[in-house]
C-alpha cells in the first residue's frame, strides 16, 4: 500500500451546479498520472478539492492516509505541490527574488541556504536575469517558469499541474519535460494537460474526465 | 411596488442618512439615525445579512478600530480600571460607541444600493445630469469589488499553500505578510483597468458626444411620496438635534 493520494466517493458543486460526480482514484508516489477531458469537464475542480482550496459536497480525499478534512492550508501545502492554471493567481511578490525565497525566509531558513538553493532554481528555469525584476511584468511563460519554481522550493511530495506548457515555447517545454522526468519516482506527478503529446510522452497512466465523471483510467 | 423605486429616490435615501450619519456627533442622534436606516432598508427589502456575509474579514478590522477608539480616549470618568491604569472611560466608550454607529449607517447605506440594478442606478446618475463618464466608471468599480475579493482570497490560499501558517506567525510577520496579500491584489487591478480603458476605446467609448438610452427613468407618484417623506424624516431627524437633545 504505498498509495499517497486516495479520492473516494467524492461529489462536488460550484454555486448548486454539479461539476463532479463520483470521482474515485488512488494515486501513488511512484507513478506520473495525466488527466485528460473537455474544457469545463471538472479538471481543474477535481485538483483544486485534493489541495484543499475546494471543499467537497460529500466523499473524502486522503492524503498519505490523512483526510484532508483535518488538515489546514499550510499542512496540504507542506505535502503538495499544486500549481494554478493561471500563474497569476499563486504569484504575489513583488519580485522574483522574493517570490521564490517567500516561503523560506518565513519558515527560518539560514539566509546562506536560501541563497543558494533560489539559485539553483533561478538556473534551472532560467530566470536568472530576472532575479530582481517585477513580476507583474513578466511575460506568460516566465510567469509559469516562476511559479512552477517557487512551488518546488517547497520541496513537495506530490505534484499537481494544472496545465503546465501553456505559455511555454518549445524549447521550455521540453526543459520542462526533462525536469520531470529527473522528478518521476522521487515525487508523484498528476498533470492536467489538454497535450497530447505532453501527455502521452510522461504518463504511467491517464484518467479521461468527461461531464464531472471518470469515463475512462488506463494505463499508458 | 416598493421594487420599483427609482435608483434616485434610493440615492437621495442614502445621501441623506449618510450625511446625518456624519454630521450628528451625539449617540442618541446617531442611534436615531441607524434605526431610520435599518427601517428604510428593511422596507426597501435590502439584505442587510448578505451585506454582513460578504464583508465578514473586513469587520474585524472596524472591531478594531472601535476598541482602539475607546481605549484611547482618556477624557471623561473612568469605567475600568486594572490597578491604578484606567482602560476605558465614559467618553472613550460613547467615542467607540459613535464611530460604531457611523460605520453601520455606511453598511446599511450601501446595502440600500445594492438594491438598485446596475443599469438603473448609471442612468439615474446621468439622468441627475453627472457625466455619462463618471457615472460609467462608478458602476464598473461596483461590478469589480467581488472580484477584488476573489484575488484576495486567492492570495491568501496561495500563501498558504506554501506552507505558511499564518496563525501561527508573530504579529509582525503577520502584518507583514498582509502586504503581500495586497500587493497583488492592486498591482492587478491597474493592470485590469489598463487593459479595459482600452478594450473600452477600441469599441468607440465616447466616440460621439451625445449618448442616448433607451431606458428612461421616469417618476411615480410612489416615487414622490418616497422623496417627500425622506425631506420630512430629515427635517425631524436635524429638528431633534438641535432642539431636543
Ligand atoms: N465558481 C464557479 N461557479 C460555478 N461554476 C463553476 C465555477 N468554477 C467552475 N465552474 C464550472 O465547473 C465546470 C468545471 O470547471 P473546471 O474549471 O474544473 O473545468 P476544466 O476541466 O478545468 O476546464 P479547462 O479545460 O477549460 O481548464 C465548468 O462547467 C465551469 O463552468
Ligand atoms: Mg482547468
């Protein structure tokens, strides 16, 4: 049972409107899982209630044997890394620096640590021209770049993408795709992904949302 | 009936309780006002408990400001004492008590508003000859505050999901972290209004001079009798104040 993620039963609705019916998943650590469907077919619900953001009408999710129901915020955090579809909703320094060495300053890291390993991030996704410039006005794939690396400093267990490679070129994209693959077995990866090929390219296995419900879970 | 109030005899409404609300300095004044204002709104059917629903983080902050004015007001006979240090004072207490008063007489002018619909109440205010412009942006302000609030909210989760426990931080980090909550928040709402002054230009905003409307707001004789009694309520309201109390 090394299961870490595990929805059971689970129902939701967003102003009386039912966007997710029956949704049952374990999700385990050693796997990359995709979730695939139409616009408006529940993805970014279904991840926004595993981490907490969105409180179910009735079902549970458990995160390393742990219901959610008893966990605050900062706990979920702690554990998973979600990432908005919008980078502009989880970015709020005012500079790149900062963004990225929020959330250590705040938990005490020794200043030499923080140094460094904003660095390294800095590196890996290229920033590191932007150190200190303003966020507001960075373009929409250095924003996702951003986010994406403020999220890892945090050093989570679990992943959940909510459409990474919109916004990135290329070139970023298949960065992207190789840090991931440098990730896959340390951390569990859940991607919501409306690419294919990005999709079909990293995952173990790939759930199809249709209208709120599983229509289909197969390996990949 | 009531329903069917014109948006102007409401904005009369609520400049008038308003305005008491700020001039009157006496408590029985003040509370004469408020229970003018929750009588008006409950007849207006306004929802005040939505109103108070929405706007619960910020009433924290006016629970605050309430004590702090009454703490620190030193003037008057002393209510509360630990030892020999007076905590709280008639004056202080009445000061508390007065701005306590004002803030609600706002609350529920706004909620008065908030019953209007948003087409009315611009064509009210241009039909009460402000510039179509002014009255314009005065309804997308009103259309943008619970997005505002989303942000906010959406920040604060953000922060949260880093691991932060805010609860849990001394008060100056705490403030500190406020800041971030804001930021945000502001730096986005220039960027929107930026992008929408100019989504508004490239569909010819005041392209010509002369606007016209096809809605027209006209009075009834409800509406009459609504600004007749609204003058004579206000009339009482500052005869009381300068003659009885
Ligand atoms: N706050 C809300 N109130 C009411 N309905 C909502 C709300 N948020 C989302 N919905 C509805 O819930 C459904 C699912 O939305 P969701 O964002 O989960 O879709 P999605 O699968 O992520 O779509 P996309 O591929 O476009 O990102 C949609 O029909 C949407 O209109
Ligand atoms: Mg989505």
């Amino acid at each position: 049972m090394n299961e870490f993620i595990r929805i059971e039963k689970l129902f939701c609705s967003l102003n009386k409107v039912q966007v997710l019916r029956n949704i049952n998943i374990s999700l385990n650590k050693s796997e990359f899982v995709s979730i695939i469907g139409p616009n408006g077919s529940g993805k970014t619900t279904l991840g926004k209630v595993v981490s907490g953001i969105i409180k179910q009408d009735s079902g549970d999710v458990f995160i390393d044997d742990k219901n959610i129901k008893d966990m605050s915020l900062p706990e979920i955090g702690r554990k998973i890394g979600y990432l908005f579809q919008n980078p502009d909703r989880q970015i709020f320094a005012p500079t790149v620096y900062e963004e990225l060495s929020f959330a250590m300053k705040y938990k005490k890291t020794a200043t030499d640590i923080i140094e460094k390993r904003v660095n390294e991030i800095l590196n890996i996704f290229e920033l590191s021209h932007l150190r200190d410039a303003s966020t507001y006005s960075l373009s929409q794939g250095e924003k996702q770049r951003l986010a994406l690396g403020a999220m890892l400093l945090n050093d989570p267990e679990y992943l959940i993408l909510d459409e990474p490679t919109t916004g990135l070129d290329p070139k970023r994209k298949y960065e992207l795709s190789k840090l991931l693959d440098s990730m896959v077995n340390r951390v569990g990866i859940l991607l919501i992904s409306h690419d294919k090929a990005f999709v079909l390219k990293h995952s173990h296995r790939i759930i199809e949302l249709y209208d709120g419900s599983i229509i289909n879970d197969k390996k990949n | 009936m009531i329903k069917k109030i014109d948006p102007r005899v409401k904005l009369l409404i609520v400049m008038c309780i308003s305005s008491l609300g700020l001039a009157f300095t006496r408590m029985p004044m003040l509370l004469a006002v408020f229970l003018t204002g929750m009588l008006l709104s409950q007849v207006l059917k306004a929802d005040l408990f939505m109103l108070i629903k929405r706007i619960r983080i910020i009433l924290y902050l006016f629970a605050v400001l309430v004590i702090i004015q009454s703490i620190f007001v030193r003037s008057g006979d002393s209510l509360i004492n630990i030892g020999s240090i007076t905590i709280l004072t008639t004056e202080g207490l009445s000061r508390g008590l007065a701005y306590l008063m004002r803030v609600l007489i706002i609350l529920i002018s706004g909620a008065i508003i908030a019953t209007c619909d948003m087409r009315g109440l611009i064509q009210g205010l241009v039909q009460m000859k402000l510039p179509y412009d002014f009255a314009f942006m005065t309804s997308i302000g009103i259309k943008f505050l619970p997005l505002l609030m989303e942000e906010l909210k959406d920040t604060l989760t953000a922060i949260q999901l880093r691991g932060i426990d805010i609860k849990s931080l001394p008060l100056k980090e705490r403030t500190e972290i406020i800041s971030y909550i804001f930021t945000p928040v502001f730096a986005g709402a220039l960027t929107k209004a930026k992008k929408l002054s100019l989504s508004v230009e490239c569909r010819g905003f005041r392209a010509f001079d002369k606007r016209t409307s096809i809605l027209i707001l006209k009075f009834s004789p409800v509406d009459y009798l609504a600004i007749t009694l609204t003058f004579l309520l206000t009339a009482t309201l500052i005869a009381a104040n300068q003659y009885f109390i």
